[in-house]
C-alpha cells in the first residue's frame, strides 16, 4: 500500500511522532474515517511497533516534539498515547504543556471511553445478531399482536441511539423492544 504524498509531504517524509525515522505507514486516528489526511498521521515501523507494545513506554519520550506539531491528528494521537502513560511524570508533564482545542482533546480521550452498551434485564451484554427471549408480555404499537411472555426474538439489531432498545423481528415484523423486557440465549 503506497502512503499518500500529501500526507508524507506534511513533515517532509518524515515520521509525524518521532520525527527520526521515514515515515511508511498511514495511520488512521479513530473513530474518524481514512477519507482525509486530516484524520491520518504519517508513522514510522518503529512508532507503528512501539503502539502494539504495551512496554514500549521509554520510545514515546519522543513525542515531546510531536506534541507541537500543528496538524489536529498528530495532536489528538499524541496526546493519546501520552493519556495511556500518564502514570508516568514525564508523560504527564508533556500532557500539560500541551494547550490543545477541546475538540482535539476530545478526540484524543475518546479512545479510553467505553462506548454505551445494550444491557439485558438480567444485566447480560447485548450484541447485534443475539437471540432473546421476551420476559414479559408485550402490546406491539401499530399491531394487532400481542408478543407474549417466552416468545423467541433471533438476530437482534441494537438501536445505535438508545441502548434501551433493540430492534427484533416478531411475525415477521420488525419492532422496536425495550432491552429491559428481554434476556439474551445465551
Ligand atoms: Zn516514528
């Protein structure tokens, strides 16, 4: 995969974290898309490996210059690998030094956030795909059904906005369901 010249041109080819070493990888700064070097960042094998490595933690003291870099991504990446260590005095520091937008801080923590979960009435994880199992009798809006008590509801999908419901399939017709009135098959 060849890396995108506009995006090795931002700092002349070179690493955008270390700033050392030939940069040879694009790396995408999520949750954001690869549509844009705006949301990339140029890296190097070394600093690409050093992310992999929870032990790696003596390599990202080069940050203290990647920390000045004036593109978004660079800053929301290191700030978030300096997050990960800032048990660490030194990696604190440079998180203080660092007076970054509060969308760009944002970006860089919203990796350590725990995305909302669709929790069952029995406090069970829900997933995509599940079986459930209705717990309670339901009166289904804009039916002539009533769903009852025991009824089996397969391949779930879950509501990305509300992780109080879930989207099921009964007699053939999807609706929405409060998570509080399944538990999942397991
Ligand atoms: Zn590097």
């Amino acid at each position: 995969m060849s890396i995108n010249q506009k995006l090795l041109d931002r700092n002349s080819n070179q690493c955008e974290l270390c700033n050392e070493q030939v940069a040879t990888i694009e790396y995408t700064v999520s949750p954001k898309n690869d549509d844009s070097i705006e949301n990339q960042v140029a890296i190097c094998e070394k600093c690409s490996a050093a992310m992999d490595n929870k032990e790696a933690s003596f390599h990202w003291r080069c940050l203290d210059g990647s920390i000045w870099n004036p593109e978004p991504s660079v800053q929301a990446l290191s700030y978030r690998i300096l997050f990960g260590l800032k048990e660490e005095g030194w990696a604190n520091d440079l998180i203080n030094l660092t007076d970054y937008d509060e969308n760009t801080i944002q970006w860089a923590v919203s990796a350590y956030e725990k995305a909302p979960l669709h929790i069952d009435a029995f406090g069970n994880t829900l997933e995509a795909g599940d079986t459930v199992v209705l717990t309670k009798e339901l009166n289904v809006k804009g039916t002539n059904f009533t769903a009852s008590k025991g009824t089996v509801v397969k391949r779930i999908k879950l509501v990305n906005d509300n992780t109080d419901q879930i989207e099921g399939k009964i007699n053939d017709q999807t609706i929405v369901i409060l998570t509080k009135f399944v538990k999942k098959s397991l």
